[in-house]
C-alpha cells in the first residue's frame, strides 16, 4: 500500500463566482469545447502528487463504466490507499458533498439531500456556453477555480446519487480524491463519476444528460449486462 494522502483536510470552497447567465461569454451553438482529454491534462493532471504518478501517470480520462475488477471483495482491500489513508479520501469526499450542497442551493436551487433531482438541476444550468465561459476563465495554475470544483463537487454527487440509487456500491478510494471511483463487489465493475463530472466540462460530456447515465449504471447493478 502507498503512503497517506499528504493533505488530510478539505479545503472549504465558496459559491463559484462569476455564473451569472446574463455575464456569460457570446458562445456559437456550432463551437466546439475542448476534449475531456485536454481538458484533463490541463486543468486535472498537473495535481497528481509524484507518488501518485505511477498510478495515474498513462491513465488520461477514464472510461464511465470498467469491468474486470476482481469481484467479490471489499473494496478496501482493492484501494491502494493505508486504512488513515482511506479515511482522508473518504472525509474529502464527503465535505466535496458538502461543499456542493452549500454551493448548489444559491446556484441551483438545490435542497435536501443529493438526489436526481440535483443532477437534473445541473444539467439544466451547465450548457454548452455555460461551460465554454467556465472554461475560458479557468486558470490551470489553480485548483480552485470554478472548473476544478463544479467538476469535482460535480463528481462527488454523482457519487453519493448512484449510492442511493444502488447501496451495494462501495467507494473505491485512491489519492487524490478525484481519482477515487464507486465499486460494484458484485460484479467487479468501477464506476468513474469523478471523471463523469470531468466530462461534462468538455465536447464528449456537454451534451450527455447525466440522469440517463445514472440510470444506466443503476440498471447495470442492478440487473447486470
């Protein structure tokens, strides 16, 4: 197992400023974003710790779903991580959850606990000029900008969403937080809703409603392929 995650805090994000629709950048409905690629390795690969990189070094975006885990074992024993080391990730996550249901409720109208409905709302307010302003303003010298956290706080409620939607799935954690993904023991599949959330600030995820691809992944636990 690799060592601790070094940072064992989250840091407290504040409402993404700047999202007013009105403040928005003229965007042509013809205009391609960047792939989820580029934008990865702009604004997501640069914060791989050194330790990290063997891991995640020639990894780019993940695909939404991974089979061929092995099955039939906690996901703890699958993480990477030390026990100190999953707890950090887990606590991370939980307050990325957190941080969206602050964030979300002024942005999104958002209330309760996370829900499709959230999904929905997200959807609703992130099209593509939406996302091509976020990106335009995105600064790959920070990890706190609008980009870096929609994205994960983004991912983070998928996550939590999937959860509630199919309890058998586990959180497979792994550093930095964002590179974690949800684990069906059952099955051996990897569910990647970090990178979903990565995805939908691109050309291949804009478009993509994420209800249906929580739904998909539902039924897959579910009901298998």
């Amino acid at each position: 197992m690799i060592d601790d995650p070094e940072q064992d805090e989250t840091e407290e994000r504040g409402q993404p400023e700047g999202l007013d629709p009105l403040d928005a950048a003229p965007f042509s409905a013809d205009e391609k974003l960047p792939g989820s690629e580029e934008i990865f390795e702009t604004y997501f690969a640069s914060w791989l710790a050194a330790e990290d990189l063997h891991r995640h070094d020639e990894e780019g975006m993940r695909p939404d779903v991974e089979d061929g885990l092995t099955s039939g074992l906690p996901a703890r024993e699958l993480s990477p991580l030390t026990d100190k080391g999953r707890t950090i990730i887990d606590e991370q996550i939980r307050g990325m959850v957190a941080a969206a249901a602050e964030d979300w409720q002024g942005l999104l109208s958002t209330a309760g606990d996370p829900s499709l409905e959230w999904i929905d709302a997200f959807d609703r307010r992130f099209g593509r000029a939406e996302v091509a302003d976020i990106i335009a303003d995105a600064d790959p010298a920070d990890d706190s900008s609008d980009l870096v956290v929609l994205a994960c706080e983004l991912g983070a409620v998928l996550g939590e969403v999937l959860r509630r939607e199919a309890p058998g799935l586990e959180w497979l954690h792994d550093s930095p937080a964002w590179t974690s993904a949800l684990y069906d023991p059952r099955q051996g599949r990897r569910f990647n809703v970090f990178h979903w959330g990565i995805r939908k600030f691109s050309e291949d995820g804009v478009d993509d409603p994420l209800r249906s691809k929580v739904l998909r992944c539902v039924g897959l636990v579910r009901y298998g392929a």
